[in-house]
C-alpha cells in the first residue's frame, strides 16, 4: 500500500502479461527463520522443486512444491530432527505444496493453501512486489506459518510456534502453441 499526496491509501497493483509460466527451481528460493527454545533465531531454507503460474487478466493461479527432504539449517542433526517424523517426517512426504487460486496482483495480503504431511491449511502470503521482464516472472512474498496446524512435535519440544518465510520466485513464461 502507498499513502497519495491527499493522504488517501492506494493499492499498488502490478501489470504480468497473460499467460503460462514454469517455475525455475535453481533462480528460485525459499528461506525462513524460527526460534529454537524460544532464544536463538535459526535460519535455513527449503529449496524450491518446481511450479506452475497461470496470469489472466492480473490475477494469478498456480501451485508449487519445496523440497522438505532437502531442508537446510547449517547443522546436519538439526536437519535431520525437522525431516524425522517429529516434524516434516520426509520419508513419507518429501515436499511441501503451496497453492494460489485467483490471487489478484496487488501488493498486500492474499490467501494461499499450504500442505505439510498431506494436512492442508490456509494461510495467507503477503505480495510485496512482481516484475515481468523478458518472458521472465520475478516475484517476492513472505508468509507467516503457523505449524501447530500440521502433525508436528508441539512448540514446547524447543522449535517455535511460528516459521518466518522469505520467497522469490523465478519463472519463465512458457511459449504459447
């Protein structure tokens, strides 16, 4: 949101031309940060497997997968305690999905789907900016996640309540046949 001169809060909305796009996973990422024990930040990220955007007349679809089996937190034993099934148990559910249905592209808060150990549980993604350049889609969100929603040790067992996520979002617009 921006303030006008008269003081009147504007949207900002952002112009993507209509079409397909295919997300790239190595452009792509998804970081985060949650307290452990409640004192020290630990960060980490979730590496970005693939995806679909599908823009129509400024309003966006799609679905994307983070690779949970591959979660990164600088400290090998930490990793594998969030892969266990005490919290992503990645053995049996590699990845995370997020979808979007109908989100229209204007910078603020819009609902989103998350699935975790296949529970699905909305959430909400703040859109801070999109740029369309080239065929090429660069998008950049962030997004609260609530874990106790999912089949996870509770945050008393030393991770918090909350994860912080920062996302980018790289992708090319596919030809049109």
């Amino acid at each position: 949101m921006s303030e006008s001169t008269d003081g009147s809060v504007q949207s900002i909305s952002f112009a993507v031309p209509d079409g397909t796009y295919v997300v790239d996973p190595k452009m792509s990422s998804v970081t985060f940060r949650a307290k452990a024990f409640g004192v020290k930040w630990v960060h980490g990220k979730i590496p970005v497997a693939d995806g679909e955007i599908t823009v129509s007349e400024n309003h966006v679809s799609g679905k994307g997968q983070l690779s949970a089996d591959r979660i990164d937190t600088g400290l090998k034993p930490r990793d594998w305690h969030l892969r266990s099934s005490h919290y992503l148990h990645t053995a049996q559910h590699p990845t995370i999905a997020v979808t979007i249905n109908n989100m229209s592209l204007v910078r603020g808060r819009h609902p989103c789907e998350v699935t975790v150990k296949s529970v699905v549980a909305r959430n909400e993604l703040w859109l801070e900016t999109v740029q369309s350049t080239n065929n090429e889609l660069h998008v950049e969100a962030t997004m609260t996640l609530d874990r106790t929603v999912y089949p996870m040790l509770p945050p008393a067992a030393g991770v918090s309540r909350f994860a912080f996520l920062d996302i980018t979002i790289v992708a090319q617009r596919s030809p049109v046949v």
